[in-house]
C-alpha cells in the first residue's frame, strides 16, 4: 500500500536516500566498534572491553532506528554489507595496533564525521523536502553521536 503522509514521492525518496548513506555509516561504525570490543588489548584491557560493548550496543540501536525511520517514510532499507560499503562515508580499519587509544582515536573521527553529516542533513529535511518527522529525529541522532563522541574525546587528556 502507497504511503500517505503528506510528503511526495519524490522528496521521500531523496529523504530515503541520504537516510540510506547513514544507516550505511552506522553499520561501518557499528562494526568497527564491535572489532574494538573483540581485538583491544593492552593495560585498560577489561575496561576498554566493556566501554566498546556499550558503544556497539548503543549503535545497534541506531541501526535499527534508522532502518526503520526509512520504513516509515515508505522506502526499504539497504540491507547488504556491499551496497554499505559502497554508499558510506566512512572506512574501513587499516593496517594498525590493537591499543584501546588507537580505536578511540579512529571510532571518534568517525563519530564526528557521521555528525558532521547529520548536522548538514537537518535543514534540508525540513525545509526542502517537508520532512520535519526525520529531520527531528536527525537532530536526535546526532546528540547521541555527540555524547558517544564525548565519551571517546573523555579518554584523552
């Protein structure tokens, strides 16, 4: 059944498609995340463990948010992790140490490149495509981002 929630077509779909590029960089970031959970090692050990399991659980529920914000605007989610790869912004890890500064510093640049994203997102949602639904929840994901990056920026002195 067609969506009617006073939106056109057109600008759902433009609405779908940048919500599209985000839910790929939350995927990229959640999975990162989870990598630093699973491969830290060094003197914080445990407690870095445990800080990047309450990351990636809190990304979890990005993801699922996000995928189903695109549901409710009319449009499917990108599931596939190579329709992400090639639609996100961020990248992938390369070649590195396993140190839990090392991961902060990589998940914190991408923290600050998916609000950096958000941020620009915002205005246009309301303003160009009607869309003040996702546009607000935009804003809401993006204080979330902020306060994760926090909590990362907070392990540096």
């Amino acid at each position: 059944m067609k969506t009617n929630i006073g939106i056109t077509e057109k600008n759902t779909a433009a609405v779908a498609a940048e919500l599209a590029k985000l839910l790929a960089d939350e995927f990229v970031l959640y999975t990162k995340t989870r990598n630093a959970h699973w491969n830290v090692t060094g003197d914080n050990f445990h407690a870095n463990h445990i800080f990047f399991e309450s990351q990636y659980k809190q990304l979890d529920e990005l993801i699922d948010s996000v995928a189903e914000r695109m549901r409710k605007i009319g449009h499917f989610a990108p599931a596939t992790i190579k329709n992400y790869l090639e639609i996100t912004h961020l990248s992938e890890y390369a070649e590195r140490t396993n140190d839990g500064l090392g991961f902060m510093k990589d998940l914190l640049i991408d923290h600050e490149s998916i609000i950096e994203f958000l941020r620009g997102i915002i205005i246009p949602f309301a303003e160009k495509y009607k869309d003040y639904g996702t546009s607000d929840f935009i804003t809401s994901l993006m204080e979330k981002h902020e306060e994760m990056a926090w909590m990362i920026r907070s392990y540096f002195r």
